[in-house]
C-alpha cells in the first residue's frame, strides 16, 4: 500500500489533481490507507442491484423515452443542466462516452430540435451486468414516472443484448433516491468513498 499510495500522489501532483482514493467500505484498502492517514472526502454512495428480469417484469419500453447509441448535443445540454460544473466539456464528453456498449436514454424533444430534453438516463452494459447512471428529470416534471420508464426502457436495451442484472448507486445521503430504487426491487450490494491524502 506505501508504494501504492506514492504512485496516487505522484500522479496527483504531476497533473495538479488531488489525490484520492475510492475504496469499498469496510475493506482492506480503505483500513490500510486510514492507517497511512488518508480521511474521508465526498459523500459515501450505495450500490443497489437486482436481476433485470424481475425489473422488466410488468414494465414494457415506453415510447416516450427516445434511445440513442450515441451521445447528441440536447442530451448534453441536458446533462449539463442537470448537474452545473466548470469541468472541461470535452472531458465530460470523454466520459460520457468513453465506454461501449452504452445508450443514452431521453424524454422530451427530438434530439435534432433546438429544444430541451425534459429526462434523461445513460444504461452501460457490461456483460452480464446493465449499470444505470445520469438519472435526471426536470424539476418541473418529477413525481410523473419518467424515470421509472428511462430506467425500464434502457434495461430492454440491454437485455436484448444479453444483460441479465443491474444496478444503480446513490449517495449515502440521498435516501429519498435510495427508496425510490428499493421500491423497483433493487438490493444494497455495497458502499463506496473516497479517500483523500492529508499531505
């Protein structure tokens, strides 16, 4: 772990980045690196998952949510309202799509209108396994299931590609998220954090 963590913050400081660390809750590597003195930063987040299956059961693809394989500029735009950053876009852009096989879920105007997206959801399939991520619905229009539908419509997508099980995390502190997803039949699996070196 001493060289471990002499490489993370060589890096770090190479690239004038903090050095950190994410680590699953309880393990070995965060009580090594709680020992060399690294503490807590960000909020933890949970890791909820469950069979696909039992997702889909009773839930069709919605003909509402519109799914595209590739990222579009109103899905962007979306994205970036629903969480404001000054973080480079092209780096955003890199992230977002930087993993295959992935689909970019979307309610609301066509995506080669000049208007705005209302939802959106991003599904990352990974052999068996459907990760959901970018869950947003406008503000103006929650509480109306259009989640719900993104969620069940990207996890058609990728069970027609195999996909058997999902999941999804929250932070820690967003417990009327983490309801939400126990609702749907999703179980914690696991809690993740991030560690920060205090030097």
């Amino acid at each position: 772990m001493p060289e471990a963590v002499e490489r993370i913050i060589g890096f770090a400081v190479d690239h004038e980045i903090p050095a950190l660390a994410q680590v699953i809750e309880g393990s070995a590597e965060e009580q090594a690196l709680r020992h060399l003195g690294w503490v807590d930063t960000y909020q933890p987040a949970i890791v909820l998952v469950g069979r696909l299956a039992d997702f889909l059961a009773g839930r069709p693809a919605e003909p509402v949510v519109r799914i595209t394989e590739r990222l579009q500029p109103a899905w962007e735009r979306a994205y970036q309202r629903s969480r404001p950053n000054s973080a480079d876009p092209a780096i955003v852009r890199m992230i977002l799509e930087g993993s295959s096989p992935q689909a970019f879920a979307s309610v609301g105007q066509p995506v080669d209108d000049d208007g705005e997206l209302i939802a959106i959801a991003r599904g990352h399939r990974s052999a068996d396994w459907l990760g959901f991520t970018s869950i947003w619905t406008s503000p103006d229009h929650r509480q109306r299931g259009l989640a719900t539908s993104m969620m069940a419509t990207l996890g058609h997508w990728a069970a027609r590609q195999g996909a058997r099980y999902a999941y999804v995390q929250s932070a820690t502190v967003n417990h009327a998220g983490i309801a939400a997803y126990t609702r749907l039949g999703f179980a914690p699996h696991h809690r993740y954090l991030y560690l920060t070196a205090t030097t």
